[in-house]
C-alpha cells in the first residue's frame, strides 16, 4: 500500500537492545504476530441513536495523555506511523512489523518505495503513542533525506533525522517537550556513530526552542508513569 508520509533514533538509542532498556521494569514477555499489510486501519464510524431530551448526557470519558500510557495495541502504532507519514508530505511505501527480541527499540530497512519499519514486540506494548511517533519520523528521514543506514551513519546524520523527524512528529500533532523528557529518562548512551543520546536532546531542544526546564519537568512525569507500571 502506498501512503504518504523516521528523534529518535534516538533512537538508534535503537542501537542498544531493548531488553537492556527497559526489561527489568517488565515482567511478562507480549510476543506480537506479524501483520500481513501495511495497511492504515480506518477511522471509526461514530453513530448510534440520538440522546432524548429527557436523558442526561453523559460527560465525555477522560483518557489517558498519550504521551504517557501504553499503545493500545499494535494497530494504534499502524495509525501513528500513518499520521507521521503522511505530515511529511513524502511518499513512502512503508509497512510495520514486530522486531527481534533482544534487539534495537526500532529499525527501518528498505527505500522509500519499499521500506518495513520494525519494532522491539516488547516495547510495542509498552512506549507511549507519543514517542513511537518520534521514533518513526526519525527513521522515515533517514530515508527521505538520505541520511545513511543504521550501520552507516554519524552523529551528524543522526542529529538531522532527529530534527527532521521531529518536524514530521510535530506537524502530525504530537508533543515534542514529552518525547525529550521520556528520552532523558534513558542513560546516557555514547558511540561514534550516534553521539551522545543527551547531548542530542539538549542540540533538539535548542533547535526548537523548548525551555530545559519543561523538559526536565516532563522527564519527571515520564519517570513517574514508568515508575507505576
């Protein structure tokens, strides 16, 4: 299927298993089957009968902030990959697929005419809507901007995808001060190909223009949720 249009890499904090990353908080393994398309699901159809005048509607459920509960299943990261693809103003062939485990947080292979996007099965029960919508425009802008592989990169293409990424995140709705916060919530990682993870959210963070202190606030509110899981 085709539709339209990858920070965090940070994502290749993707390069760090991810049983290394946040395992120890959970205790049941969540193995996820293989979906056969990449197909977008469709918007629900909201109807049913009306409400009389004499009954009293009902207040509208609170849910959850996505930026902090879980996916609510595997075809909620279909949707959120689709809306950042699409606000990218690309277009990609792309399908999503339940990772290795151990292995990266996330990974893209392909070419923009033909890409997968796998996702650590465990990880996929666990990390927020919000930071998957990161995670994915970082690594649909390793493609779109042609910078490089996961195997081949620096950390100056890997700051770009962040950036570019987050654009694509951003212009899809999500938040971009809760994905740096979760981020700083990780150690902080160093190589030669990816830089260092903190050093990252710090460059995002100027780019943008976020204040350090909404993201260390943020930080604290990812920590707590993690905390309660």
């Amino acid at each position: 299927m085709v539709v339209t249009t990858e920070l965090v890499g940070l994502i290749h904090m993707t390069t760090r298993p991810f049983h290394n990353l946040l395992l120890p908080r959970i205790a049941v393994l969540l193995v996820l089957g293989a979906l056969p398309s990449c197909a977008e699901p469709a918007a629900p159809v909201h109807g049913g009968a009306g409400t009389s005048p004499t009954q009293k509607s009902r207040p509208p459920e609170k849910r959850p902030d996505s930026s902090y509960r879980p996916p609510r299943g595997f075809t909620e990261l279909q949707s959120v990959a689709g809306r950042v693809a699409r606000a990218s103003g690309h277009k990609i062939v792309w399908r999503l697929q339940p990772g290795a485990n151990p292995g990266p947080l996330v990974r893209i292979r392909g070419t923009v005419n033909d890409c997968t996007i796998f996702v650590h099965p465990l990880a996929a029960r666990k990390v927020p809507p919000n930071t998957w919508a990161f995670l994915f425009g970082h690594e649909f802008a390793h493609l779109t901007e042609n910078l490089g592989t996961h195997s081949a990169t620096s950390p100056e293409n890997e700051l770009q995808a962040d950036i570019t990424g987050a654009r694509y995140a951003m212009a899809a709705g999500y938040r971009i001060e809760a994905f740096l916060g979760w981020v700083l919530t990780e150690p902080d990682q160093k190589s030669d190909s990816h830089g260092s993870l903190h050093q990252r959210v710090r460059a995002i963070a100027r780019k943008f223009g976020v204040p350090w202190r909404t993201i260390e606030r943020e930080s604290k509110r990812a920590a707590s949720y993690r905390a309660g899981r």
